[in-house]
C-alpha cells in the first residue's frame, strides 16, 4: 500500500494525515467529520475561534462543500488549483467546528499531484491547515515535523522540500485579501479587472 493509499485510509477513518502542498506540509482529516476537524485543533493546539480551510481535488467537487456565486466561480476556475485559498458559502454539512461558527469556509484546490491524489483517495473533503502546532514555523520538509504532531498522526505522505510560501486566502465576494501569500500581485489585479461593483 502506498504512502498516499494509507494517508486516504486514515482521513477516511477519522485519522489525522500528513501530506504536501505546493506550499507548505498541510495536516489532513475529514473536513466534513466534526469529531476529526476536532482533533485536528487539538494536535495543533489551535485556538477554536480560528476557522480551518477544506481541500478537495477540482472545483467542482468544491461545490459539492460549498455554494459560490458566478463571481467566485470565474475566480476558483482562474486559479484553483493554486496556491490560494477562496472564501465562499459552504452548505449545510460543513461542520461549525472547522469554520468556527462561521458562515463561510476556505476552500483549497492545491496545484500538487500528490496532494490531490489524497484528496481524490480519500473520497471526503480534507482539512487544509498546516502541519505544525500553532505559533511555530510552517513545515516545508517531513524532517522538520514536531514529535508532538508525528504523535497524533497516522500516517505521513512525503513529497520532498515544498515551497514554503503561504496560500493567500481571499473572499473574492467582498473583493478582501485576507492573508497575502503566493500568487497574491495577480489575485489583486483580477479583484480589480473583475470589479463586483
């Protein structure tokens, strides 16, 4: 079985996952299991009033998990997958526990083969948050995970360096780029091309 097989396995038994992204090393469980996004918060010591993104394969199966408007869509087709996380609508299976109460939830498409053949493996959608616990560095390399969080995973998906740049996460609705990071230069112009108004 391979690395990616066993990482599938686990998300979809309620198990917590290491894999890569083409930014940094994301912790991976079923975004849709609010027990699993829980122990996701748990192993990163991560405050609850901080939403967790959900990664799928493609951006149609994003509006499986979520409700985007013509706007947002245009956008997700631009750029997913990339290196950005789109905030949009989710629907009603989306638990409050991985978007904190909130009515809208990052989605991620990652431009990373191994990545989203987890996510196409794993047949749910997948938390997309990174792979270490929180207030310290990202993790661009498996060498560099915390004992704490190689502890509370089941499995690790090893793709080798990552980029180490940070998604930018946007709501394109209200045209606000929440966290700058890869890609954010051409996000901005197409925010302005594509104006809402």
């Amino acid at each position: 079985m391979s690395d990616v097989e066993r990482a599938a396995q686990a998300i979809a038994g309620g198990d917590l996952a290491v894999y890569p992204t083409e930014t940094v090393y994301g912790m991976g469980a079923n975004a849709v299991d609010a027990d699993a996004v829980e122990r996701v918060f748990e192993a990163k010591g991560r405050d609850r009033d901080k939403p967790v993104s959900l990664g799928v394969p493609s951006v149609e199966r994003a509006t499986e998990y979520v409700d985007p408007t013509e706007r947002e869509l245009r956008f997700m087709r631009a750029f997913l997958p990339g290196p950005v996380t789109v905030v949009v609508q989710r629907r009603e299976m989306v638990p409050d526990v991985l978007t904190a109460g909130r009515e809208k939830v990052g989605v991620r498409v990652p431009d990373h083969d191994l990545a989203l053949e987890l996510f196409e493996a794993a047949d749910v959608p997948v938390t997309a948050t990174s792979a270490n616990l929180s207030g310290t560095g990202s993790v661009r390399e498996v060498s560099e995970l915390s004992d704490e969080i190689r502890e509370q995973v089941s499995a690790v998906v090893d793709g080798g360096r990552t980029d180490g740049m940070e998604s930018t996460v946007v709501d394109v609705e209200s045209g606000e780029i929440h966290r700058r990071g890869a890609m954010a230069d051409e996000i901005e112009a197409w925010l302005a091309e594509h104006d809402a108004a």
